[in-house]
C-alpha cells in the first residue's frame, strides 16, 4: 500500500512538472495557455487481509461448519480436511462440511465415493444429502452434509500420538505384524 501510494503521488508530481514545463514553452512562444485543472486519481487502499497484530490461537482456530459452495470443483478441495485438525484442540465434535456438487447421470453412493476418495477415507456416518436444484436434465446440484471423520481429520497426527504413548503408528510395520 505504501509503495502504491508513493508511486500514485510520483505519477501526480509528474503530471505537474509536465504542465508547467508546457506553461513555460507556452510563455516563451508568446502564447498563454490557460491552466487545465488537474485530475485527481483515486486511491484506493485494500485493508489487509489480517489485521495487524492479529494472532491466531494455540492450536489453530475452531469452527463448527465449512461451507463449500463451488459445486464444479468443492468436492477436489476436500483433501484440506486430511490431517488437518490437531487433536489436543478438537476434542469432542469435528465440524459440519457441506460440500455442494452436481450428480449427472449417477447415483447418490457415487457422489458419496466421490467425496469419501477426496477426503482420503470413509465417513463415520452416512451423509444427509439434499437437492438444491434441478440445473439441467438428469444434472442436479445437491448438497452433502457431514462430520469429519476423525481417522481423516488426525490422520498423521494419531500416528505420533500413539508413538509417543509407546503403540505403533497406524499403517506402520509393527501395527501390521500386532494385527496377524
């Protein structure tokens, strides 16, 4: 912002300089010029997108819903939620997700797999899905509502946790030879 502005008051000062130096020739030729009046140019400043001196909480920030609302492309976008959420701050419930999509010519457990293979696993509990509206023959735009899984929402990170309490991480060998 600070360079904008120093940059906006150098344009100005040469369009100052300009006209004078044209007032000047003007003067010499014996002709008089009148004055333009001077355009101002409009600065806008953009706040930041932090304030300043904003910092966020030990463990993140903790939000009950995320919204998803671009149904082309929201269900990509739900590989942010894996390994996302630190588990010595989400104790108790994860939040909410609705993602909107569309469904064309598939079946609502499609969508579900759609969104479960983003995700990066399994939900907990079957989704609530609902219409929103009928966007062209056989496409519909629906949204899928539900909680984070906690296996996708620590993953990475219960691994660690166990390690620490002295259990093998998930997926490690010796969780392998523990299970036959």
């Amino acid at each position: 912002p600070q360079q904008q502005q120093q940059q906006a008051s150098g344009a100005q000062q040469q369009q100052v300089d300009q006209q004078q130096g044209q007032q000047q020739a003007a003067a010499s030729n014996g002709q008089q010029q009148q004055p333009r009046p001077q355009k101002h140019k409009l600065v806008a400043s953009v706040p930041p997108a932090v304030p300043p001196g904003f910092r966020p909480p030990a463990g993140g920030l903790v939000f009950q819903h995320a919204v998803m609302n671009l149904p082309a492309s929201a269900v990509e976008f739900l590989d942010a939620f894996h390994g996302a959420f630190d588990p010595d701050t989400w104790r108790g419930r994860l939040p909410l997700v609705h993602v909107y999509t569309f469904m064309k010519n598939e079946r609502e457990q499609e969508v579900i797999a759609r969104a479960e293979a983003a995700l990066g696993g399994k939900l907990d509990e079957p989704p609530q899905i609902h219409t929103v509206r009928d966007v062209a023959p056989g496409k519909l735009m629906l949204c899928v509502t539900f909680t984070v899984p906690e296996a996708v929402a620590f993953a990475g990170r219960q691994g660690q946790q166990h390690q620490q309490q002295g259990g093998a991480a998930e997926g490690s060998p010796a969780a392998k030879k523990a299970r036959t």
